[in-house]
C-alpha cells in the first residue's frame, strides 16, 4: 500500500466489530468510502450497532481456526486486517479460573496469531496488504490485577514486532496500535492514570485510519504516551515504581469499580 493512501476502495475486515474500538472503527472507515467487513461472535449485536452504515456483518470466533478459515473464504481477498477482538476480564491472578485465563489468551493473542497466519498467505501472494493488531499500553506496561491481560497484550507487541519484519519483504506492512484506557464497556468502571486525558473509541479509531493511510510500526493513543513510556523504561526500577504510584497506573484496574463492571465480566467470562 502507498504512504499516504486514501482508505476509499479498500476492502477491511474488523474484528470485534460489535462493539467499542471495532465499531468505531468500522463506521470511520466504512464513512470515508473503504469496503468493511465486521466478524464478531454476536452477529445479532453487530448488525443492529452497523445497521445505519454500509458494511458486511459475519460470524467470526477468533479463538477458532476454522471460524477464521471460513471467515476468510467468504470475504475474499483483502487490502487490511484489523485484529481488535478482545476481552478484559480482570482481578487477582491467583484467584483467576483457568477458564478465564484460557479465554484471555485466546481471543487476545491466539486470536491476532491465527487471523494473521489465516489472512497474511493471501496478502503475500499479492504482493501487498496491511496488518493492524490493536494491542495496548499495558502490552508494554504491566498494571496489576491484569496479569494475563498484560501477557496477551505482551504477546501481541512481539508476535507484531516479529511478523513485521518477517512480512515486510513480501510487502505486507504489519503495524500495532496501543491505546491506553480507553472509555468503552471493556473499561467499565477502570479509572483512568493521573494526568492522562481521556481517551474514546473515536480517538483510537482516528488512529488505526491515520495508521492504515500511512503505515507506522507502533503507535499509541495518545501519541505522547509512547515517549513518556520509553523514557520511564530506561529509569531505575525503583523510579518507575514512583512515577507509577504517582500516576496512579499501578491502581488503575485494583481500584476498579466492580459493581459497574459487572455486566462486562458477566458477558465474556466463560
């Protein structure tokens, strides 16, 4: 794909679609002319949420290879792949099921994992496409009581980081956005760190089309939040403990309101 390329005339596929940073993505995308395809579990939900916008809806487990075969087969050939399914359960590790631990792990990054493998031979033969994998701030920066959350979005930046240079050569872009808290049902009741502005499923879908148009390796939301990070990284640890507290990043999901949670935690926990 170009730098720089117009969205209009391209064929995306969203996963997660039905809702938040998938939903808003497809009706950005959809809006500025490209062809979008949403694959979600909840078909229903997804087709009354895209009811007003010109786009395709289809059932897509991303924890299922051969959902994501048949998904693949019934769309065609694609321009890009947006890989955004994914669920937050969050709490103590120790206390966590297995059943929830399985689940994190499969939709967040078995799920990037198989769509990438299902979707990228394609893209090869043609000789271009592009990859976005929405990961997230805490793909980089681990916050307590979202211990195997943090690991699926860890596994995310380098299964990105790794397919990027294994794709390149074959000029597919791969690319990954991180955002930080951002207020869509995921977060219910997750309070934001200190200092940061809040951030919306707009604000991330405005990121992934700016990523799309003109492809970038890694880009957060809000921008500024990167070279804070990266700085932080290069501190003592005892120093980046106390930015965190001062921030208040460390509290950000123990502190979390778990009444207003709870119609979330109901629904994605098998």
């Amino acid at each position: 794909m170009s730098r720089g390329a117009s969205v209009s005339g391209l064929r995306i596929a969203i996963t997660g679609g039905a809702r938040g940073i998938g939903l808003a993505t497809a009706t950005r995308l959809s809006r500025a002319g490209a062809g979008v395809v949403i694959g979600d579990r909840d078909v229903e939900a997804a087709e009354k949420a895209a009811a007003d916008l010109e786009v395709e809806v289809l059932p897509l487990d991303v924890a299922d290879p051969a959902s994501w075969r048949t998904f693949a087969a019934s769309i065609g050939p694609l321009d890009v792949l947006v890989n955004n399914a994914g669920i937050m359960p969050v709490g103590p590790a120790v206390e966590e099921p297995d059943a929830v631990t399985r689940a994190i792990l499969e939709v967040n990054l078995l799920g990037v994992i198989t769509g990438t493998k299902t979707v990228a031979p394609a893209m090869i033969a043609r000789g271009h496409g592009h990859i976005v994998n929405v990961a997230s701030g805490v793909g980089r920066v681990a916050v307590p009581n979202g211990a195997t959350y943090a690991a699926s979005k860890f596994g995310v930046v380098g299964f990105t980081e790794a397919t990027r240079a294994e794709l390149a050569p074959h000029g597919v872009d791969v690319s990954m956005v991180l955002p930080t808290v951002v207020q869509t049902e995921l977060a219910a009741g997750v309070s934001q760190a200190r200092f940061v502005k809040p951030v919306t499923a707009e604000d991330v879908a405005a990121a992934i089309e700016a990523v799309i148009r003109r492809p970038r390796p890694e880009t957060w939301v809000p921008r500024w939040t990167q070279g804070m990070v990266r700085t932080t990284q290069l501190l003592p640890r005892r120093v980046q403990e106390a930015i965190s507290r001062a921030f208040h990043a460390d509290a950000i999901l123990t502190g979390a309101d778990s009444a207003a949670r709870a119609e979330y935690e109901r629904r994605v926990r098998p």
